[in-house]
C-alpha cells in the first residue's frame, strides 16, 4: 500500500499517455475511454475538480494523414497534430457527454507557464471552467511549439498545470503500476517501491530512460514531473492506467508509487514570491487594504493609494502600507500606467477607467505573500 488516499485531494490533474488512449492503428480505445469518463464523474460527483493532460493528437493524426512519426519532419508532426487533436477532444467531449460533463480544450506552449502574464492569463481561463465545472481537456500546442519552446512530452506538461493551478495531486497514468528499482519489463529482479519522500539522484539513475512505442514519455519523465509538483506542493502518484477504470481503482488503494509533497500548492507558491530577488514596483495602500490582506483576501483596486515604478502585468511587486513598510509581495493584475488609473476604483467602475473589462482584483489572494511582523 502506497498511503495515497484519493479523497484527501480536492483538486487533481491526471495525465493520459498515448499508449493508453490510442491504439497501434490510430483509434481512440473507446471502452477504456468511457471507463475513465465514468471514474470522472464519479469524482465530480464526491466533490473534486478535474483537469486532464491528454496526450494522443499526433498519434490520431498520424494514422489520419499516414505519416510515419519516426521519419518524418517537424512540420509532417505538427500537421497530424492539428489533424489529430480535434479527434481526441471530440472523444473526451462524446465520453463525458454521457455524464452531462462539458468538456473545454486548452493548448499550452512552454512560454503560457514560464512567462508571468501569459502564466495568470492560463491560470484565470483555468480557474472560471473549474468554478463552472467544467473538465479541460489540456494538450501541448504542438502545431506552433518548437523544440526551443516545447516540452516534448505530456508528463512535464502536467506537472507545470499542476503548478499553475495549485493542483493538491497530480496522478500519471501510466502502462506501468508505479515506480521500480529498474524497469522490470527488462528485470525480473526489479521491486515496486510504494512510496518516495525524496527525488534523489539514486531515484532519478533508477528511472533509466525507458519509453514506449507510441508516447514520447518514460520513467524518466515522470520522476522529472514528479519533482516539479511536488517542489510545487502538489503530491504525484504514478499508477497503472493499462485497466479499466484506473481512477477507481486507485481510490480503492490499488498499487501505485506515492511522491509525497512537503507542505501545500499555496505555501510553496507563497515560498516562491517570498524569495523572488526582482522586485518591479511598489503598491502603497490604505488602512482597509491592509486589513484585508492580513485576513488573506485579495487586494482589490479599490485599496491603493499610490504606484511606485514601472512595471507590467505579471511582475512581482511590493505591497506596502500608506508609510512604505513592507507588507508582502504579489504578482501585479495590471501594469503601472493601468495601476495608476485605477488607484481608488471600486470594481464596478474599472471598464469606465480603462475602456475595457478587467481583472477585479489587483493581486489575487493566491499570488501574494504577506510577511510576518518579525520579518517586516
């Protein structure tokens, strides 16, 4: 036994690979499909909120356009994408379709989670199809990524969803039941280990450089992945997906590799800003702002009093009272010369300051860190 239980965990993003989903001929396993739309709803039902990372486009679209994935070009790989990801969505859409459950596509490149206004822009998309329980159906974009701006492969893809939405697990489905000491399709001395505290470099030589025939993943990939979640406070479990209704099978304690995460997704996150060396601006408040944010509410525009500096949406800047001290830290909604603009708004009034609708808040409470006294 692993020690995972699934009920602990509100918020999940599973990871499908491609071997699971797609068969040698290009078609979608519409059975094991529907057996995992029925664990979803399942889910949904008892509270959680679900995002998937699916991999399988450029495996449909290979089979579509009948071109060879392992001799062809860049370009022949990014049109089956594009040929092939309308097909995967379509089937995640007919599969939860029966349960009711809307489905959304999201397709991500490496700058939406590396660059910081592009990164809250994907995380309020995210947020408002959870709040109105939707399941994303998120795939990398790989008919404009190339291998500068790609991930190469869906296990690194969820591990960065998983930090951007401040996911409390994140579960790879895998051919294989959890992690060995060596692939023990290859060993037969290779012995399961339930459970990892720690990615050591001993962990990492462990997981080799195995991957299947079909995905672009291995056990190297997901040990990457796993180290970028939980460092993100999100725990990672790899376990079998090569069976009918593996989340089901999962939450009642089936076998799987637990990578446990020290601390919560918001702790970790507020770590980060707490540590971030460049600061852009400052954001002066007044008394109620103050006190709101000390009970760990937003900061809306309402509250500011003055900007200091020059900075852009995304850029992390200092909170401080009406004096200048210090309060915390946050990632900015809106850019210095919009700041200004909206120093004392109430959010009714922010499309008539700036012509357009937006954000309602200045920092969201999940991207701020509010310092203690001692530390001020």
């Amino acid at each position: 036994m692993s020690g995972f239980d699934l009920q602990n965990y509100r918020r999940l993003v599973i990871k499908v690979g491609s071997s699971l989903l797609i068969g040698d001929d290009g078609n979608v396993h519409r059975d094991w499909l529907g057996g995992l739309a029925d664990d979803i709803a399942q889910l949904l039902e008892q509270g959680h909120e679900i995002l998937i990372v699916s991999s399988g486009a450029i495996a449909i679209g290979s089979a579509v356009l009948d071109i060879n994935t392992r001799r062809s070009r860049l370009e022949d790989l990014q049109a089956a994408a594009a040929a092939g990801q309308v097909q995967l969505v379509h089937a995640y859409q007919e599969a939860l379709a029966k349960h009711t459950i809307t489905v959304a596509q999201i397709l991500l490149t490496l700058e939406d989670t590396e660059n910081r206004r592009r990164f809250l822009n994907a995380r309020g998309t995210l947020a408002r199809l959870l709040d109105r329980s939707v399941v994303p159906i998120i795939n990398e974009n790989d008919t404009v990524a190339t291998e500068e701006i790609r991930y190469g492969d869906n296990d690194r893809l969820a591990a960065r969803v998983a930090q951007l939405v401040m996911a409390d697990a994140l579960i790879l489905l895998s051919d294989v039941d959890g992690f060995y000491t060596a692939d023990p399709g290859k060993d037969d001395t290779a012995e399961h280990i339930p459970e990892v505290r720690t990615i050591t470099d001993d962990v990492v030589r462990m997981a080799g450089a195995t991957q299947s025939d079909i995905g672009s993943g291995g056990m190297a990939t997901k040990i990457q992945a796993a180290r970028i979640a939980t460092h993100a406070g999100c725990s990672t479990v790899i376990a079998s997906g090569a069976i009918d209704r593996p989340l089901a099978a999962l939450a009642s304690g089936g076998k799987c590799t637990l990578f446990r995460a020290t601390g919560s997704p918001a702790a970790a996150r507020k770590q980060w800003l707490a540590g971030v060396l460049e600061v852009c601006g400052e954001l002066r408040l007044d008394d109620g702002a103050v006190r709101a944010l000390q009970e760990q509410n937003s900061l809306l525009p309402v509250g500011v009093v003055e900007v200091v500096g020059k900075f852009r949406r995304g850029d992390v800047v200092t909170l401080a009272n009406g004096k200048g001290d210090e309060l915390g830290r946050g990632l900015t909604e809106y850019s210095s010369d919009d700041a200004q603009r909206l120093l004392g708004c109430r959010s009714d009034q922010i499309e008539e300051r700036l012509g357009y609708r937006g954000r309602t808040v200045m920092v969201h409470r999940d991207e701020l860190v509010i310092f203690d006294n001692e530390s001020n």
